[in-house]
C-alpha cells in the first residue's frame, strides 16, 4: 500500500472548473476553436459546420451523480453498492442518424459509390474485367487487397451460382458481402467499468473521450473522465473542456503526474460517486513501446488492486485519414494492450473510409465507434449495415 498512501494525499479536482483556472481553459478553448478552425480552412467541411453543441446543461453535478462533491477522504469508507451488473450493449441513443451518417461520410461515398455507378454502368457482362475493376475501387478505398479479394471472390462465387446475376445486383451482393465481414458487435458495458483511450498522438483519443462520455450520460451511465494524459499541461484543459461540454467530471493532477496516480484518484472519485464508467485518457507517444508499456502496465495495477471489481479495458483510437499507416500503428497497440476494439475517427475527413473494413478483417478487431466530425454528437457506435449502405 505504501506506493498509493502518496497518491491519496493528491487531491482531485472538482467537476467544474476553479476559477483560477477559468483563464487557462478559455485560452484552451481559444486553441481549441483556432485549430478548428484551421482544420475547416484546410478541408472545405461536407456540410457547414453547426456552432459548437448548444451546451447540454453544463451543470457540475450530472443529474445520476451525488449532490456531494467529490472528497476522497470523505466519510464513505465502502464502495457504493454495485448497480446490478447485467451488462447492456450500448445502443440506445443510436437514433436513425442515417441520413446524417450519409452526409458525413459523402467523401468516401463519392469515390466508393460513384466509381461503382460507373462500373455497372460500363460492364453488361460479369467477366474478369469487371472482378478486376471492382477489386480495384474496393483497394482505392482503402479496403485493403487482402479484404478487398476475399469480398470480390465471395462474389465472383456467388455469381458463377447464379447465371441471372446483373452487374446492379453484383454491386448489392458485394454490400452485403461486406456487411458479412464486418460484423455488428455493439460493445458490452460493464458497471463498473474502467475504459482505457489509447492511440497515438493526434488521432482523436481527448475529442473521442468528450464525445463517448456524453454519448453514455445520455443512456443514464455515471461517467468520470480521468486525465491521464499528463505529459502536456495542455491535455488537460482540452480534456476539461469537453468534460464540460458533457457535463461530467472530470479527475486530473498537474502536468508531468504519474498517470498512475491520476488513475488512483480517478478510482477514488468512481468509488464514491458510484460511476458506472470511468474513462481514461493517456499520452500517445508512440515512439517509446517500451515506455507506453510500463505506463500501461502501471496504471492496470493500480485498477487490479484499487479496483479489482472493475472491467478493464481499452480503446484504440485510429484516424481514418491515416489510412494503411493507422493499420501499422494498430498492430503495436495490439501487443501492448488488451484491446476491446477500435474508435475509428475522422471518417468525415476521408474519401478512404474502407479503411473500417479492414481494421476488422486485417486485424480482427472490431470497430466500436466511429467519428463523423468534430461535434459532441458525432460519435456513433459502429453499425456495419449502415455504414456500407452509407458509402457503396
Ligand atoms: N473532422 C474530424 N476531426 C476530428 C474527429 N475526431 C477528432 N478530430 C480532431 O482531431 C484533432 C486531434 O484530436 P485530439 O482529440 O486532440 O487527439 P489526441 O491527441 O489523440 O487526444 C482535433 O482537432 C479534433 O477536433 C472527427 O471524427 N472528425
Ligand atoms: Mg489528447
């Protein structure tokens, strides 16, 4: 125990913002909306951007949590009791967005929808050259060519079966071809439950976190957000931004803390508030494995003994304009940590998003959320058919 009595000296930071520290989120904010900004100017937006979430009631305490704020020497020695177990997939709140899904991911439909308009317009026979040139759309896509010859020879089967097939209805088997492979499996939430956000730097992880905790507070889930990414100051106030946003708390230290003792005091919070999910940023620096390990390893420890009735687990965050090179970085994530599944990120951003197809059948994992822009609502869990019938 002696390693945690120093951790349990630090204290944690209250849900709202002090007020010493309102100047120092403001200029976060203005960072955060000039980087926005930037990023608009460079990338002409699908659609024009709505002004940033009508705030949902930025209220300190979340209507689920304690009227008490938070202590952690606070007279409650005993955990809350456990909210009963049985977990739930994490689909309510899903609310037919198709229509606005279709609109987010325009890019990768007009190249992936267009180009497969032209084909079956150009071909009145399903010969070789046809397998060919849709193998080729699927690759351009981002598909991957190992994903992308599985499907079109699933295909090509399935037509050699079925003298009648038409180039039109070829197109609409290779859709559920690739709805096949790629699975629907909404994430299971425990209670509690400790989500690791990992990835590297850029990608989306302090965004996704914002976004995912607001997600879950609107199907009734106690979110603590925890700061573990201390590396910069600056992390923190981004991360305390969006805790806002979310109304939810939010569990943080001074830059250059230990991750670990973050996480200490994050579990602290979950104990006394009853949180249901506790969400964890952390750093992304990629290019010590060594080190992410340790520091991942660490903060895990501290979780099986501080919080062993937990579910553990992590979240990879890849940004889907990093197309094949996002596959590489998910493949040394994978061997450093036990991962639940994939936030796919930044689809809005891509003409490529084939590349969700093959983080599932290159890397067998699945593909839990995705990120469709930069508002608080443009998180979605992953829903395969709609995402296909959204981009072919
Ligand atoms: N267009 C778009 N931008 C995103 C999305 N997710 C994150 N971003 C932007 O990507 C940038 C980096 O995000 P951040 O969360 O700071 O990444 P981190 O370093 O992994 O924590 C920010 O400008 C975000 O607004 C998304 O789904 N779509
Ligand atoms: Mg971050």
């Amino acid at each position: 125990m002696g390693l945690f009595d120093r951790f349990k000296k630090k204290k944690e930071e209250p849900a709202a913002p002090h007020k010493n520290a309102e100047s120092d989120i403001k200029a976060a904010l203005d960072a955060e909306k000039a980087r926005m900004e930037a990023q608009t100017a460079q990338q002409p937006a699908p659609e024009p951007a709505p002004e940033p979430a009508p705030a949902p009631a930025v209220s300190e305490t979340p209507p689920q949590a304690e009227a008490a704020p938070v202590q952690p020497q606070a007279a409650r020695p005993e955990p809350a009791p456990q909210p009963e177990p049985q977990p739930e997939p994490e689909h309510a709140g899903k609310v037919g967005f198709f229509g606005r899904l279709k609109s987010r991911l325009t890019r990768t439909h007009e190249n992936l929808s267009g180009k497969m308009d032209d084909l079956v317009e150009n071909y009145a026979d399903l010969d070789d050259d046809f397998f060919e040139e849709m193998t080729d759309i699927l690759i351009m896509a981002d598909v991957g060519m190992k994903t992308a010859d599985e499907a079109v020879g699933r295909l090509r089967e399935k037509c050699a079966a079925d003298k009648a097939m038409t180039p039109a209805r070829a197109r609409k088997e290779l859709a559920e071809i690739l709805i096949d492979i790629m699975g629907s499996e909404p994430m299971i939430l425990a209670s509690p439950m400790v989500l690791f956000v990992i990835g590297v730097n850029g990608v989306g992880k302090t965004t996704s976190i914002g976004k995912l905790a607001a997600r879950l507070k609107t199907v009734g889930r106690r979110v603590i957000i925890c700061a573990g990414d201390t590396f910069r100051a600056a992390a923190a106030d981004q991360l305390t931004i969006w805790a806002e946003r979310a109304g939810v708390p939010i569990v943080k230290q001074k830059e250059g803390a230990d991750p670990a003792a973050v996480v200490f005091d994050g579990i602290q919070a979950a104990r006394q508030r009853g949180a249901d999910v506790l969400i964890v940023d952390t750093a992304g620096r990629l290019h010590n494995k060594a080190h992410l390990m340790e520091e991942l390893k660490k903060m895990a420890r501290v979780i099986s003994r501080e919080f062993p009735e937990a579910k553990t687990r992590s979240l990879l965050v890849i940004d889907a304009t990093t197309g094949q090179n996002g596959l590489a970085q998910a493949a040394v994530f994978k061997d450093v940590a036990d991962l639940e599944g994939i936030i796919l990120t930044k689809l809005d951003g891509t003409a490529k998003g084939g590349i969700a197809i093959a983080i599932r059948s290159e890397l067998g994992l699945p593909v839990r959320y995705i990120g469709v822009g930069e508002q608080i609502d443009d998180l979605q869990p992953f829903d395969a058919r709609e995402f296909i019938e959204a981009i072919i």
